[in-house]
C-alpha cells in the first residue's frame, strides 16, 4: 500500500462526503475541494488524477478494488474515490452580491426537485451557461450529495450554492436587488424563447411531478413555456432546464 500524507491538517467541519468517478474526482481535486483521494492500485502515481492530487499534497492512498467498492457504496468509481469536505452553502445575500459582478446575472432556483441525478444534471447545465449560482429548498429538496456530484461530471465543485428555508422569502429579496422572476408552467402563453433575458434573471424549475408551486408562480414576473410538437407534453426537469438556460444565453449574445 503506497500512501502520502498531507502535513497540515484536514479542513473538515462535519461530516464529509464522498465522490467517486474520475470527472467528479477530478473536479473535486482541481477545485480545491478535495481532502484526500484513493486510487486504484493499477492505475500508479502517474496517471492523471492521482499526479494532480499528488501535486496539490493531498492525502493520496493506493488501495483494491474491494476497498474501494466499499468506500464508494458499491456504486461505478473508475477506480478513483475522493473525500471532500461538506460544500459551503452561501448566505443569499452574498450569492446575490457575487452575482451582481457578472453582466448579466443569472440564478437558478429549484422548487422542490427530489431525484439527486436530476440536481446534478441541472447543476452541470449552469456551469455549462455560466450560471452565477443556484438557490435550493431546505426541506423537500434533494440536498448536494454525492449522487449529485457524480451526475454533474464535478460541476457541482464549482457553481455556487445557496440554501433557504423559503423560496417565496427569496424570491422577494431578489426582486429587491432586481431580479426579474422567470418560472414555467405548461399552461402558460408565453413562449420561453420569446422572452428577452438581457436582464438579471431569477430561473425557477420545478419539481419532477408537480412543477413550480403555486406560490412561486403567483410571485414570478414572467411565466413561460417551451414549444413542444410531440406526443408527450412534458420535459424531465433537468432536460428543460438546459433548453431554457441555452434560449437565455442565446438571447442575451445574439447579434
């Protein structure tokens, strides 16, 4: 067993999660957010990850697979497995104070989303878009796990991350600092990409059954849906919000 010890002291303020799969591995270790990482023997000290992470003097371990399977939950690890400490959730107020550096802000608020792949399929879609950050629900939401982080493909290490206990409160205070609100709902007669986004824009998904509730729809500025031609008139949460936030993008860098 080939082990390197990292000389100051693990970071960690609470329970620490594990991640597995090279993307998220690699992410975790490019990011900073990752305290130590297990390898799979075979793969040696020169591949990339394990180099990377050797760099950075973290607490690197080579291991079996059998160690590693049990680390991992027995889920698909590509022979890496990482431990971070728990992602800082930002207080709204300073999430809105970084965001306003951007030209034209962009937050995403999820409205009770519950399957962890959907969070991290939304997650990988902003830092695709160069979303500013993402507010989640405290309770009836899918909290930032590691099934999150491997579904992301490591986006989750790097888009911020803020967590309140009402959406409706925080939609109130972004409309404060200029936010206008965009949600969707299937009846709505707005088309999504009609809309002009050149604007701070507050995006509110909804969940996988019951959509965006009627609280938040009824605090929205603008209330849109995507155009569909087919038999099925719906879209997975994640799927729509990576077609809206491509159609805010586009709007904003057309010529």
């Amino acid at each position: 067993m080939i082990t390197y010890r990292k000389k100051k002291k693990l970071r960690y303020q609470g329970a620490p999660i594990i991640v597995y799969g090279r993307n998220a591995c690699r992410s975790a270790v490019n990011s900073g957010q990752a305290e130590r990482l297990y390898y799979l023997a075979r793969l040696g000290p020169d591949d990339e990850v394990v180099a990377m992470a050797k760099e950075r003097g973290l607490y690197l371990q080579a291991t079996d697979e059998m160690n590693l399977a049990r680390l991992s939950g027995h889920m698909p690890h590509q022979g890496l497995v990482c431990q971070i400490a728990p992602p800082r959730m930002l207080p709204l107020k300073e999430l809105i104070a970084l965001a306003g550096k951007s030209v034209y802000p962009t937050l995403v608020l999820l409205d009770g989303i519950e399957d962890p792949h959907n969070v991290g399929a939304i997650l990988r879609s902003c830092d695709a878009f160069g979303v500013d950050g993402v507010v989640l629900r405290r309770h009836g939401q899918a909290p930032v796990s590691p099934t999150v982080y491997r579904t992301s493909a490591g986006a989750a290490c790097y888009v911020r991350v803020s967590e309140v206990s009402s959406l409706s409160n925080a939609i109130r205070e972004l409309k404060e600092a200029g936010y206008w609100v965009v949600a969707t709902d299937g009846e709505a007669k707005q088309p999504s990409m009609d809309l002009d986004y050149r604007m701070p824009v507050a995006l509110v998904v909804g969940s996988e059954g019951k959509g965006v509730s009627r609280l938040v729809l009824e605090s929205s500025d603008f209330v849109v849906k995507i155009p569909m031609r087919g038999h099925v008139n719906s879209l997975n949460a994640s799927v729509a919000a990576g077609i809206l936030l491509a159609q805010i993008d586009a709007s904003r860098y057309k010529k």
